[in-house]
C-alpha cells in the first residue's frame, strides 16, 4: 500500500499542488495539520471556530479538500495547532475522508490505525492535556497491534528539533508510543525535522512537515 503523507502547508500552494499530482501514485492520503496559519488563533466569535484573519485559509483547505475527494482516495485530516475548531472542520469531511476530529482507534483501508487531534501545548488550538494523556493511556490498554498511530507532533526525543520546544513537564505522546508501539508514527509540527524519519524501537516515526513524501507499506 502506498499512503502520501503530507503536514504544514501552511496554504502554500506549491505543497498542494504537489499533493493533488502525486494522488494518482498512491492509495491514500494523510495529512497531519498545520494546513492553515492564522486560522487557528483564539477567535472573537468562538461559534465561528476560527479567527476571521484566517477566513482565506479556511477557504483554501475547504478547496482543497474538496480536490483531493474528488480523487476518490480515501484520506484522514487531522488538525494541528494552527487549524481550526471543531465546528468549521466538521463540515468539511467530504465522501471519501475523514476528520480526525476526536482521539480514535479504528480501521481505516486495511489499516488499523489511532488518531490524535492533539499537540503538545503551544498557545494555539487542539492542546494536549496531562488528563488526557492518562485518559488515552487508561483507553487503549491492550488494544490490538497499531499499524499508523496520526497525529501532528512528534512524540518526545524523536524529530522533535532537539526537544527544545518541550519543556521538562510537557505532555507528549511519547508514553502511548511506548505502550502501542505502532508500526508507524506520523506527524510533522517541527519544521526543521520535515522530511525525516527515525526509530523508537520497532516504530518508524515520519516527520511530513514542509513536505509531501510517499510510505509504501508492504502487504
């Protein structure tokens, strides 16, 4: 199987473009946040879900969206800090995709995979909590082995810039990487580590900031 992953476009139409011409290439599409910019700050209007100085952004993801269904590949859009709310994400799914709007452990192309809408805390939306951490930690005890565990940070000490943006108290994925050990951690969030990949243990860990880059699973 071959997933195109792509994370933090930040509405740069080259990354998109980019995107939309290696669909045809592959399976599936994952993208793992960080789509829009100004979008994600604290809106005046919490109904409307994002800061009006993002409207454009919020158009363009809509658009793009709609581009990549079109395709008719199944894909998964998970939130960075950047991104929008819940109630101007929902919308947005689309026949063939799927908005990781909620932490979830479900099956997804042949896959099984677990889905975390939450970045360690950054001063933008979709922040990660020590309570939930624990929550997560207590919820999927014993669940059945991971093949793709989404998310739009990566976990600490792993293509994280050094871990110099994680304090010494900062919740991070890490412990649940530690405890599902999936096959494949997928993020982005850190722009320096973009386009990298590396090892916990038997994880592989794929940093797709600031890019499009093509996994090939084998059967």
């Amino acid at each position: 199987m071959r997933i195109l992953i792509g994370s933090d476009y930040h509405c740069h139409p080259g990354l998109q473009v980019k995107a939309l011409d290696l669909l045809p290439e592959v399976d599936a599409y994952i993208n793992c946040g960080d789509f829009c910019s100004r979008a994600g700050a604290n809106p005046p209007d919490p109904e409307l879900g994002y800061h009006p100085k993002g409207h454009h952004e919020v158009q363009q993801l809509q658009s793009f969206l709609q581009e990549v269904d079109e395709r008719g590949k199944p894909w998964v859009f998970v939130p960075g800090n950047h991104d929008p709310l819940p109630n101007a994400l929902e919308p947005l799914g689309g026949q063939h995709g799927y908005m990781g709007l909620q932490s979830q452990s479900l099956q997804w192309s042949g896959l099984h995979i677990v889905v975390i809408p939450w970045t360690p805390p950054c001063g933008w939306n979709w922040t990660l909590t020590k309570t939930h951490l624990q929550e997560l930690l207590r919820e999927w005890q014993g669940i059945p082995p991971v093949d793709l565990l989404i998310t739009h940070a990566p976990p600490l000490g792993m293509l994280d810039e050094n871990s110099r943006w994680y304090g010494r108290k900062t919740p991070t994925l890490r412990p649940l990487v530690d405890l599902l050990q999936p096959r494949y951690y997928l993020c982005g969030h850190m722009h320096q580590d973009g386009g990298k990949q590396g090892h916990l243990g038997q994880t592989t860990v794929i940093n797709a900031a600031l890019h499009n880059l093509i996994l090939e699973i084998p059967d």
